[in-house]
C-alpha cells in the first residue's frame, strides 16, 4: 500500500515502510482510558518493536484527526488555537515530518495511532488520512470499538455539555445522528475508502473482552502480542458526572453564552471537572425508556449487519449482547438552587456566575 499524498513528496517517504494499526474509536469506548495505558507503556511496546508515536499527541493522537479535516472544520475545530501552526497547510507539514523521523528513529515493525475523532471522518477525510498512511504504512489494519446507540447517546450528550452544550438532553436527541449511529453504514466507508488489510470489530461489552480486561482485548485487537499484566496498569479515565452536575454545567454554559458572549460547543470546562467528580454520586442523566427503545430500534438492520460482516466467528448474530444501563440513572434534568449553589462553591465559581446559574433555574 504506497499512495503518495498530493502534500507530501517523494522524499517524504519512508524508505523501511512498517504495518500501521489505526485505533479509530469510536468515542465513549475507554478509548482515553487505553490511550493512557498505552502511552505509559511506551518503553515496554517499543521493546516489541511496536511505536505509539508521541508527535500526534501524548495520548490521544489527536493531530491525526485534526491533520485529515477540511481547512474550515480544522479552523473551526476545538483543538486548532492549540496547534500553534501559521495555517493548515503548515499545520499538516509538521505532523508528516514530526512522525516520519519519530518513525525513522525507532524502525518499529507495527505503528499504532489512536483517535476516536477519525471514526466520523467524511469520504475526503478518510482520503486524507490514506494518502498521510501512504508515505509510511505497507499496510493498514484497523481496529474500533462500537457501543449500544442508546448507551452512547446518554454518555455523548453529557460529553457535549462538557464542552459548551446548552440544550435539554431531550431537544439535543432529536438531531439527526444517522450519519454516525449507522455503524454499517460507517464502517463500509472505512473499508472502501481505506482498502485495510484487517478491520477488528468489537463491541463494547465487558462480558465480550478477552480475559474480561478491555486493556487486553485491546492489545488482542491491535495485535500487540503481549497481556495487559505484563504492562503498567492505569486508572479509569474520563469518570461520568450524576444528572444534576450536568445540569449544572448546562446552566453554566448557558449564563456564559448568553452574558460572557461564549461560543455554544467551545467551552472549556475542564477546570471544573476533577471538582464535581468529588462529589459525583447521584444517577446519571437518561432518556425515558420509550424513547430510548425506539431510538435503538432504527439501528436494528444496521447492527445485524455489522454482526453478520464483521464480527469474529463465533460471537452470533447480534452485535450486542447486553441490555442498555438501567439501574443508576434518571431521565429528570432538574437543579435545586441549594445544590447548585453547593456546586458552585465547590468549583469556585465566582459570585456574578453563581447568581447567573442560580437565576437560571428559577427561570426554567
């Protein structure tokens, strides 16, 4: 597999090309939780001859996923200001040749690449990444994780206040999310845009991981070759807030669009975030069950596909085995202004922020 990219060159190339494992995603799947683990086994997989690369990010790879954007969308993204990059053109230049001589370097057998933010990529998106694996990769073999569309709905909605969303997660629900739910539909783009020489499904079920470990079924997935207790343990990553801490947030996010001009989808409200996990405890918000039954129900003929296409022998005809989360959780979005000011004290909110919130709710 040796595509040139129309940005690079034929000195960009590398001469000794390796197997690439790109970990896809998709989001809300341990994905930060693996990314983690492997970047703290860095050493340990390098002594495998496997590279998880640092210049795409120390974690997360998340240049890759901003290198394949369109101009406008990695512009508009929540990670450009970061990149300190004059433009994209000068932006992608440097994720190609930061990896290719982090590549060169090590001369590993297998790269792994690791973002959850390429399974949604769009067809000239993907064109992108096959054209960036072209300069290094003698071959692709992807590997992604999928999880019950209602299951992810819920944790995606309280991902999204995180970063700025303002809307009730029962206005928020009803966008059109066939264009990422369709699990079949998106892994048909994957395999006909990418051509990979392997494409590893799994569900994300814990009764389904190998050796009941998601960090083992990943090192199975990725081919790896080595269990997760011969490497460093890490701890869970990206804990999930209760019902009413995401209320709280969306009321934050609101009195910020509304009075501190804000832009909906780009607040940063990691500072707060370690704070409210302190005091997490309380369900964790959800749809009313009929809801959720027929939003599920429009994936039905896509997940059996999916099962039918890319599971492994012997997993069934079904893509998921277990029930969606049920016990733990509330579909009530509501907010005392008692509790709302005990959160407010505990992540510091200042008085003019406080206030706001707390007129919020006695608005709504």
């Amino acid at each position: 597999m040796r595509r040139m990219s129309p940005n690079g060159s034929a000195s960009d190339a590398l001469e000794r090309p390796v197997d690439l494992v790109a970990h896809i995603g998709s989001g809300k799947t341990g994905t930060s939780s693996v990314q983690h683990f492997m970047r703290d086994n860095r050493s340990r997989l390098a002594d495998r001859g496997i590279l998880y690369p640092r210049s795409p990010g120390k974690g997360r790879h998340v240049r890759v996923g901003l290198y394949v954007k369109s101009d406008p969308d990695l512009l508009g993204s929540f990670e450009w200001p970061r990149q300190e990059a004059a433009n994209p053109t000068v932006f992608r230049r440097q994720v190609r040749r930061r990896l290719l001589r982090e590549i060169r370097a090590a001369a590993p057998d297998r790269v792994i690449i690791s973002d959850e933010g390429l399974f949604g990529a769009s067809g000239a998106a993907l064109g992108r990444f096959r054209d960036l694996a072209g300069l290094f990769a003698r071959s692709i073999h992807l590997v992604v994780y999928l999880r019950r569309q209602d299951d992810h709905l819920v944790s995606r909605y309280q991902q999204a206040v995180k970063t700025g969303e303002v809307r009730r997660l029962v206005t928020w629900a009803q966008q059109d999310f066939s264009g990422y739910y369709d699990y079949f539909g998106r892994l048909e783009e994957w395999q006909r845009e990418i051509e990979p020489a392997s494409f590893v499904v799994r569900a994300f079920e814990a009764d389904r991981f190998v050796g009941g470990s998601l960090f083992d079924d990943y090192l199975d997935a990725v081919g790896a070759g080595i269990d997760a207790a011969a490497l460093s343990p890490v701890t869970s990553r990206n804990p999930s807030l209760d019902a009413e801490q995401v209320e709280f947030l969306r009321l934050l996010n609101l009195w910020r669009v509304r009075r501190e001009g804000a832009t909906v989808g780009r607040i940063n409200n990691r500072a707060l975030l370690p704070r409210l996990y302190e005091t997490s405890g309380g369900p964790t918000l959800t749809l009313p069950d009929a809801d959720l039954d027929r939003f599920m129900a429009r994936w039905q003929e896509s997940n059996r596909a999916v099962a039918a296409r890319f599971l492994r022998a012997g997993i069934g005809d079904e893509l998921f085995g277990s029930p969606r989360k049920q016990s733990g959780t509330t579909s009530d979005q509501r907010l005392s202004s008692a509790t709302a000011g005990r959160y407010a004290e505990a992540v510091g909110l200042d008085p003019r922020q406080r206030d706001g919130v707390l007129r919020l709710i006695a608005e709504e």
